[in-house]
C-alpha cells in the first residue's frame, strides 16, 4: 500500500503526502501503511458513536501492544509536558517501566467506563481464581475533552464498546480523521481527531530496521500557530480570510472555545527497537518537537501527555514467582551512542501524525449545532506549492 493513498474519495479527504505531494517530512521513509500498526506485533481498532441528533460525536481508540497483553508485559515510559489531563495506570509504568494494559483513548468522561470495559474484557477472557481475582493490571485509559461537538452527558460510550473493541483489534490501517476517540475533537482552528505515522530506521550491522510509529489524538491550538513542514499556514490563511466575515466568525468562535478549554493531545509511541524505560521516556520527550512544529504550546489547561512502548522483550507477568528471591531476565537494548534516529523519528511520526489527523478530519455540525470546519485542503496546497516552488528557485539560484 502506498503510505500516502489512504484518500477518501466521497469527501475528498487525504492524508498529508496525497494532499501535498513532496512534503518534507524528515529524513526518514514511511513503513508500508505509515501507520501505528506498522510496527509488527501491534494491533489497533476504533469505535465511532455518532447519533443522528447530531448531539453525541465520541467514540474509543484501542490499541494493543501485542496480542497477549494480559500476560507477557512490554517495557514502556511516559513523558508528561502538560498535566491537565488523565492517563490511569501511569503510575504504575513510571514505578516499573512495564505496560501490560491495552491502551484506550476515548473522551474525558469515559474515562471510567473505558477502565471497567478492559477488566471486564479480563474477567471474560483470564477467569478468576477459586478465592476470586488472582491476576494484576491496572488499565490504561487516556483522554481528552470533547464537549464543543458532543453532549458528554449522554455517556456514550459503555464498558461493552472497550470489549467489543479489544476483541476486534488488527494491524489493518488506523483509521482517521473523525473515528474513535477522536470523533469530537478539535485541533489547531479546525476539526481535529484521530491520525498515525510511521517511520522505518536503519539498524547497525545485521540489525535489520526498526519501526516507529505514532497514534494521536489532537485536541489543542490556535489558527495562527499552524505550521505544516515549516509554512506558517495558518497566518497566512487568517490573512487569506481577512475579510470574510463568516470565517472571521467561524475562528472567533472556535477561539472561545479554546479560551475556556484548551484541550489536550495524547500521543502513543509504539517501536520494535530494543529500548529500555528509561530509552523510551527520552522516546516519549521526543513528541513535543513534533508537536512544537505543529503549532502546539502546551497551555495551561492542555494535557500533553505521550506514552512510549517497545515489542521488543516479553516479559512475563501473571505468574506465580517468589517475590523475596530475585530472579534474573536477560534484555538487550540499543546502545545510547545510536539511538539518535529512533529521537529523530519519534519527533517526525508525532509531527505527521496530526497533519494526518487535520487533513483526513471532515467539517462537523454536532452538539447545539455548533460547527467546526475542516482544514481546508485546496487552500493548503496552493499556499505549500507556492512556498516549494519558492525553494526550488532559491535552491536554483545557488547553484
């Protein structure tokens, strides 16, 4: 599959690299679907819930670092650049750097339903002890604040979405735009929601390449802090609309929305690189800089919250063990001195990611009829072309 052909052809909608063709986005190739499930091992599914009052646009994102989650853990680490947000169980992997949840992402008052939906999931598929639970998780949930385009009073979504989710989870394509957690979601002066990237690096020697990829769910920013591959595209679109009264009331609007909420983005990393926590916190830093060439600040009532696991190691969890006598693992890891292009990639994935997210996102009318406009694609590719065309002469001229 070309990684950047996942168009939609009844709403025009595409991805980045099918909208601009050419786009720089890092040195490093897209893997195959340019998705989070890119990365072998690691699998993905959405829920969407959408009624036809337009008053609930919400829904679930699950991703399950492998298939046996529940039993064999992956090591993991968390970087937390805004903190007004939830992230459960992250506790948990900041004390023992392992993850062995699924990951679901959803809005900010399914937080609970989500967590009940994965120990249900558990009981359903593991059982129970004869003295009752004899097993340990602690479920991780993510989310962020979609009440402009959904009615959170309704509380959609339930604990038999998560298990339904779980079960029907792939390493087909993620899904994007207005799907799963994302359905409601608003990002940077447009709709906003749900996108994914990947990106393949190198190994040393006999290595072979390791896979990076990112899933995002994008909820933050303001128009005129949009940048696309460097372009200050949403300026330039502010000036573009200057004096066209009802985008000027259309962004007015969306900004008053983010004064009296911000929003929040989350961001999971997933790789097949043999990286240690302590490697895939330093991982997990690494989403803000491609969040900060987006456009994003991390304000005061953002939650910018980025979780990072590798497939690399299983370590064994759920079993009986003597928990006086230590017992030793064996677990290679990437040598610090070539960890540079995983850094590298973390940053780009996230970057692309929410391009992804803007660019696959659909115009919505939802709760109280509000509406908020997608990104709008033609506009984008006039104002990237004539910058790329702007290079190429510079590039020309020292030549």
């Amino acid at each position: 599959m070309d990684p950047s052909s996942r168009q939609t052809p009844s709403t025009g909608r595409g991805r980045l690299r099918e909208v601009v063709p050419g786009v720089h986005l890092g040195a490093w190739k897209p893997g195959p679907k340019n998705s989070l499930t890119d990365v072998p091992g690691v699998l993905a599914h959405t829920v969407t819930l959408r009624e036809q009052d337009g008053n609930v646009n919400t829904g679930i994102t699950t991703i399950l670092p492998r298939r046996d989650w529940f039993s064999k853990a992956c090591h993991a680490g968390i970087f937390r650049l805004n903190g007004s947000g939830e992230l459960t169980g992250a506790h948990w992997i900041e004390e023992t750097g392992l993850l062995h949840s699924p990951i679901v992402i959803t809005n900010s008052f399914s937080v609970g339903p989500c967590y009940t939906g994965i120990l249900k999931y558990a009981i359903e598929k593991y059982g129970q002890g004869e003295e009752g639970i004899d097993w340990f998780i602690l479920a991780v949930v993510a989310e962020t604040f979609d009440g402009h385009l959904n009615d959170l009073s309704r509380f959609a979504v339930t604990p038999e979405h998560v298990m339904e989710s779980i079960a029907q989870a792939s390493s087909a394509p993620v899904p994007e735009g207005n799907v799963g957690g994302g359905t409601g979601m608003l990002c940077q002066g447009f709709k906003g929601g749900t996108g994914s990237s990947s990106r393949v690096v190198p190994g040393a020697g006999e290595a072979g390449t390791y896979t990076v990829a990112a899933l995002v769910q994008a909820n933050y920013g303001r128009l005129q802090h949009l940048h696309i591959s460097g372009v200050p595209v949403g300026r330039i679109l502010q000036q573009q609309t200057a004096h066209d009264a009802a985008a000027v009331a259309q962004q007015a609007a969306y900004d008053a929305v983010k004064d009296t909420k911000d929003g929040s983005i989350i961001v999971i990393l997933a790789t097949d690189a043999p990286l240690l926590p302590i490697q895939l916190q330093r991982l997990a830093k690494r989403a803000t800089l491609g969040l900060a060439r987006v456009g994003g600040y991390a304000h005061n009532q953002s939650g910018d919250i980025f979780l990072a696991f590798s497939t690399a190691h299983e370590i064994a969890v759920q079993k009986d063990a003597d928990r006086y006598k230590p017992e030793t693992e064996e677990a290679h890891k990437v040598n610090d001195l070539g960890i540079t292009g995983l850094l590298e990639a973390a940053a780009d994935v996230t970057e692309e990611a929410i391009y992804n997210a803007l660019c696959m996102a659909q115009t919505m009318t939802g709760f109280k009829g509000r509406t908020v406009e997608a990104l709008p694609l033609d506009k984008v590719r006039d104002i990237m072309a004539r910058y790329q065309e702007t290079e190429r002469v510079c590039v020309a001229g020292t030549t």
